[in-house]
C-alpha cells in the first residue's frame, strides 16, 4: 500500500501540471477544439454528470469533488472563494465514491475532522480541539443524547464542515465549528436510482432515489432506504427504515416552496463495553486483547433503538430584483429506549478486571427519552449598490424550542467473562416510570453585511443578539436565562488568478446553566478566534487549494475554587492554535483520464491555558496533534472499455494525550479502496474500509476505559438509474 500511495502522489502531480496547462475539459468551447485525448477523456467523465449545463447553487447536486458555493458560512448562496472563513465541502459524488455508509466516515477526509470512535448512538464529529454541532438544512439537527437518531447520508447531497465560531448566524453553538447536512431536494429533471447494496457483518440494504418534475410548477423527491445488518460486535444489530419524501412548488422565477419529511426507525444495540486500559491498549497478563467483538451487555434484552418523525418547508421569494424572503420550519419528534450493560464505574472508581484478570463488573442502565423540537428562521436578504460598493444585507429572527422528558434507571449489575462471555446471569429491571422534563427556548436577531468594495475587496461585519433559556423540572439550579452579543468581522482580497487571502475574527457562546455556591448563575461559556487564510480556486477549473491559521480561545471554563471547596470558578480558558491544509480536484488530463482527489492535513496545538487545578498548560485530551489524509480516483478504460474507476485513500492520526501521563491514545494508520464499473444506466462498485483491518484504539480517557475503531469492512452495491 505504501509503494500504492507514492504512485498516486506521482500521478497527481503530474496530473495538476498538465490539467493547469490545458484548458477545462468541462467548457463547451474547450471541447470542440481538444485534440482527440482530451476529448476522450471528457466523454469518460460524462456518466459521472448529475447537473448537465446548470448553474452551481448552494443546495443543488455537484459535478465530482470541488464546491464553488456553500450556503452555510453567510447563511446565502456565497461563492466560497468570497467567504472569509474555512469551510469544507464533501459532495454527493464524493460520499459515492469513497463509499461512506455513516456521517463518520463522510468526515474522514476533512482536514483535521475526527469521528473515529465505533458508536451507534450518534456520529459525533470534532474539529479544531472540540466537537462541534449538527445541522440539518441550516436549522439543529437533533436535542439530547440517549434519542439521538443518526442521519444516511444517503439522504444528502452535500456536507459543510464550517470551522470555528459560527454563534452570530445561529445563536448557541459550539467554538470549534458546526457541521452542516444538506438534504437531497426535488429537481425539475428526472434521475432515478435503484440499489442493493451487500457487505460485511450480513448487511443487507436496499434504497432508492426518484426526483422529477410533476408538471410545470411541481417538482417531487422520495428518498428510501431498508436495512439488515450486523456489526463487528456480537450480538449487535443495525437496522433502518427511512422515508424521506419532499414537494417543491415554483410557480415562477421568483417563489419556491420546498415541503419535507421524514420517518426513520433504527434498531441497534451497545457498541461500546467501555473495556479498562489493560486488554485494549495496555497488555492484560496471559489472557492478551479483548477481542473487539466481544459484546458484554445481554443479548435480548440490550438496545439502542430510535425513532425520528419531522416535518416542515424551505420558503422562498423575491419580492423585488434585490430584495428576497427566506423562512425555514421544521418540527421532529424523536424518541429512544437505550438499554445497557457496561464495565462498571461504580465498583472501584475506574473499569478494571476482577483479581481472575478476565472478569468485569457491570453497570446498568436504561434510559427512556423522547424530545419535540421547534425551529423557525426568518431571513430578509436585500442587495444594494453604492458606487463602487456592493451590500448583501441579511436582516434574522430565528426561534427555537426544544422539550425533552427523561426516565433514566441506574443500578449495579453482575459479572461478565470478557474473553468468554457466559449471558443470562442478570435479572431484568422494571422500566424507569421517573419523569425528568426539560424546557429550552431560544431567541436570536441577527444582522449581517456581505459588501464587495470594487472587483478585489470582500468585507463582512455581522452581530447578533440571544436569549437563552432552560429549565429542568427535577433540578432548579440548573435553570438558565442568558442574554448573549456575538461578533464577526472579516477582510478579504482577490488578487486575481483565483486567489484570495482573507482575515476574520469570530465569536460564539455556548449556556452553562446552575449556579455558583453563593447561588449566583454561570454566565455563558464564550469562544473567539481569529482567522487568517488563503484559498485558491481558478475560474473554469474543479480545482480548489486552501491553507488557514487560526487562533481560538474559550473562556468562562468552570474551574475548582481553592477558598470553597463546593464552588467552581469561571475562569478556566482553553487555548487552540493550528493549521490546516486542503485541496481537491476533479479534473480531465490530457492522456490521463479523469481523476478527482481530496489532500488535507491539519495541526492542532490544544492547551489549558488557565486553570485552578494542576491541568494548566496540559494538553486538550483527545486531540491528536497531527492528522493527514489523501484520496484519489482513477476513471479509465480497459481492454477497450470504458467506465472504469479504482480509488485509493490513506488516513494517518497522531497519538493524543489522554489526560494521564499512564496512558495516551495510540497513532493509527488506515487504508481504503474502491472498485468501480458503470456501463450505461448500471454502476456496480466494491468499497473496502480500513483495508489491512487494522485494530484501532480510537480513544482513551483518564478515567480508565478505550474504545476501539472500524475494522474492515467491504461492501458492494448495484445500483440502476433509469
């Protein structure tokens, strides 16, 4: 594989040289004057085509890897290469290809994104030292934990990564970032997809596609998929039935109204044993590694299983030639009943084995959950022009309440063999009935201006004021009433050939909630960071390169107060600095074919910069220092016959401070590949992750526990479009 990697740097740089040279396989006028290579290769790239001559907009389906637009950095259709902030791209075309069956593995490729840990509750993504929030079509994708439902990313046609504070635009949010999922939408041209899809661990799938025009006004999308499966650990399931149907109504060039739903039922189960440091990353004697199939809880009776229901619309209209109406609805419903047994916290303070060195103790838990989520987003976006200045003014109100009611059951349970594990030995509790009820409510106005001065300069200024609240039934010290004001401002310069560099500064906020020992409430957790970058993305080329600074910092951390010992402080401070690298491409050379391709590599230097406790100047734990990725597709033709592509990546993280100098989360180096073949409607394709089956610890933590990552997996799926 490594002799595999070199070859594929060596055609990419070659690639980049000649396609750089050549004019755009891709323009029309190109075309018919290209010798007869290129036009070969550009006919090779023709069944990849989702949106033949349209307009790329923010939302809309994408030709290969590269984006020129995105709708979530500004809240508007913005090309990015005019957006002083660093936002990542995946496309639908690049979800296909590397073959990406969970949100977890549509971030692997992103510079410095993580999501390594194997976890059916919930794809949870970091960036920039932290986790950073999801979004579904601009509005919060879910509220809550134990009846959090995992999107398909089936369902999508692009991702957003947008790094950094991102509180002016949508109030309360993590500093490291959001993620936002981009829904598939109605088109007016019909594309329909049939597929079966078969792998690893008897996973059985079988999903469509089907979008079209329903006369002149009226377009549909119905998105569906059925699922049978296994996972790596025994005993575990992962079964889904989603629907997700949309209508979109145009009656003219000026309104759009899109309705959207969907139902998604997932039954699975404990993925995670929360296995102690001997037996996974540290030796454990004689009895060697747990293996990573090993399931501890109780079959029959463990599980995670989520239900999802949603409705609402994406509206749109323009009242006048530079003046626009957006408003964005959803309300969901969910709920999960999370069953488990794990190695228990409770007996010693820590997971450990028994004096034998192959048994644990077990915790259990049982929590029934179901939440009801609100979300309203009005926008007014007016264009003016002042001489040489050119204002895209966005005036917002969003809204947004979120009800969860809780019954959680927690209890000391019996003993399990880890390496041979004998079920049954446990009795059944009764059903948690204790109803714990949380309210939140949010209200945010905000303001902001996106003006080009002339043909070179972009600046961005933007503000936004938030209330918060909280309140839990059962716990009135954690009740919240936060006011909160986020900042942006932002600079940027095209200086022509395709290249911008730009300076930005960001703030978020994020509520604490309760109260300090003299009874007086937290004030809001607030993150800022400053942002210089570089991006290069040529005119007529799917080319894109960008390179970022950043320094970020999060204060009003609790901390330890030395004078109370039943009190914390709010000034506890984490401070991020890094660099981030990025490029991808979908490009025809001459006598090369077509090839698409993401490099990305990222630097992460997290710190607690201030702290009471002997953690200051310790690293953030959990944050590898250093992660590199790189892929890259090969379309081409053999014996004479052409539709062929292979794809190769490689996955490289650092090891990470644990936060204990006894252990540290080890480096992993991971492999992937693709096979794929499409002749006509029919594209049949083999996609092998973690191709050497490496056994990856993915993280540990101070409190005694890893967990471990993918093993290979290798499915292969048909599909027929008609």
């Amino acid at each position: 594989m490594k002799y595999q990697a070199t070859l594929s740097m060596t055609a990419l740089a070659l690639l980049i040289g000649q396609a750089w040279a050549a004019e755009p396989a891709a323009a029309p006028a190109a075309a018919a004057s290209a010798p007869a290579a290129a036009a070969s290769a550009a006919e090779i790239s023709l069944p990849l085509v989702r949106a033949k001559g349209r307009r790329e907009n923010a939302s809309g389906p994408i030709e290969g890897f590269v984006a020129r637009r995105a709708g979530s950095g500004m809240k508007g259709d913005i090309a990015l290469i005019e957006t002083p902030q660093a936002i990542t791209v995946v496309t639908a075309d690049q979800i296909e290809a590397q073959g990406a069956t969970a949100l977890r593995q549509v971030t692997r490729y992103m510079a410095g994104a993580s999501s390594a840990t194997l976890d059916s509750r919930a794809d949870r993504i970091s960036a920039r030292g932290g986790s950073v929030d999801q979004y579904l079509d601009g509005m919060l994708r879910s509220h809550g934990f134990a009846n959090n439902t995992r999107p398909d990313p089936y369902t999508l046609e692009r991702v957003e990564l947008v790094r950094g504070p991102a509180s002016v635009l949508y109030g309360q949010a993590s500093l490291n970032g959001l993620l936002n999922l981009v829904s598939k939408r109605p088109q007016f041209e019909t594309q329909r997809e049939v597929q079966v899809q078969l792998g690893s661990f008897k996973r059985r799938q079988l999903a469509t596609d089907l979008t079209g025009p329903l006369g002149e006004q009226w377009a549909y999308r119905l998105v569906a998929l059925k699922r049978d499966s296994g996972t790596q650990v025994n005993h575990v399931k992962d079964d889904r039935l989603l629907l997700a149907p949309s209508l979109t109504w145009q009656p003219g060039a000026d309104t759009s109204l899109t309705l959207q739903a969907l139902h998604q039922r997932d039954r699975s189960g404990s993925l995670i044993g929360f296995f102690p440091w001997q037996g996974t990353r540290l030796p454990n004697g004689s009895f060697g590694r747990i293996p990573t199939s090993t399931f501890i809880s109780e079959p029959g009776w463990d599980a995670y299983n989520t239900d999802q229901d949603s409705i609402g619309y994406l509206f749109s209209h323009r009242f006048a030639e530079h003046l626009t109406l957006r408003q964005n609805l959803r309300h969901s419903q969910s709920s999960g009943d999370y069953r488990t047994l794990y190695t228990s916290f409770s007996a010693t303070g820590r997971p450990v084995f028994n004096a034998d060195g192959r048994s644990l103790e077990r915790d259990l838990v049982w929590q029934r959950n179901d939440s009801r989520m609100t979300q309203l987003d009005t926008q007014l976006e007016g264009q003016l022009r002042s001489g040489g200045w050119q204002h895209q003014l966005l005036l917002g109100l969003d809204v947004q309440r979120n009800v969860g009611r809780d019954r959680n059951l927690f209890e000391r349970s019996t003993a399990i063999d880890a390496y041979a594990p004998v079920y049954g030995n446990f009795k059944p509790p009764a059903a948690p009935t204790e109803v714990s009820r949380t309210e939140q409510r949010q209200l945010g106005l905000y303001l902001q201006d996106h003006i080009k001065l002339g043909s070179r300069w972009v600046a961005v200024l933007g503000l936004r004021h938030d209330r918060a609240r909280s309140d839990t039934s059962d716990d009135p010290d954690a009740k919240v009433d936060d006011k909160a004001l986020s900042k942006r401002a932002g600079l940027l310069y095209q200086s022509g050939l395709g290249v911008s560099s730009y300076l930005a500064y960001t703030e978020s906020f994020k509520p604490v909630g309760g109260v300090d020992f003299y009874k007086k409430p937290y004030k809001p957790q607030v993150g800022e960071q400053w942002e210089l970058g570089l991006k290069w993305q040529p005119q007529h080329k799917r080319l894109s390169a960008s390179a970022t600074i950043y320094d970020l910092r999060d204060t009003n951390r609790l901390t330890p107060d030395p004078a109370q010992p039943n009190n914390s402080l709010q000034i506890g401070e984490v401070r991020i600095r890094g660099l981030e690298l990025e490029s991808a491409g979908s490009l025809a050379g001459a006598g090369l074919g077509l090839w698409d391709w993401t490099l990305a590599y990222a630097y992460t230097d997290a710190k607690i910069s201030r702290s009471n406790r002997s953690d200051q100047g310790q690293a953030v734990a959990g944050v590898p220092r250093h992660s590199a990725s790189a892929w890259l597709t090969h379309h081409f033709s053999l014996a004479g016959h052409e539709g062929f592509s292979a794809g190769a990546g490689v996955r490289r993280v650092s090891g990470a401070w644990a936060g204990s100098t006894r252990i540290s989360t080890p480096a992993a180096t991971l492999f992937d590949a693709m096979l794929a073949y499409e002749r006509g409607d029919w594209r049949l394709a083999l996609n092998a992750n973690n191709l050497a089956d490496e056994v990856q610890i993915s993280n540990c933590l101070s409190r005694g526990d890893c967990m471990y990552g993918d093993r290979r997996s290798v499915n292969a799926s048909l599909g027929y479009r008609f």
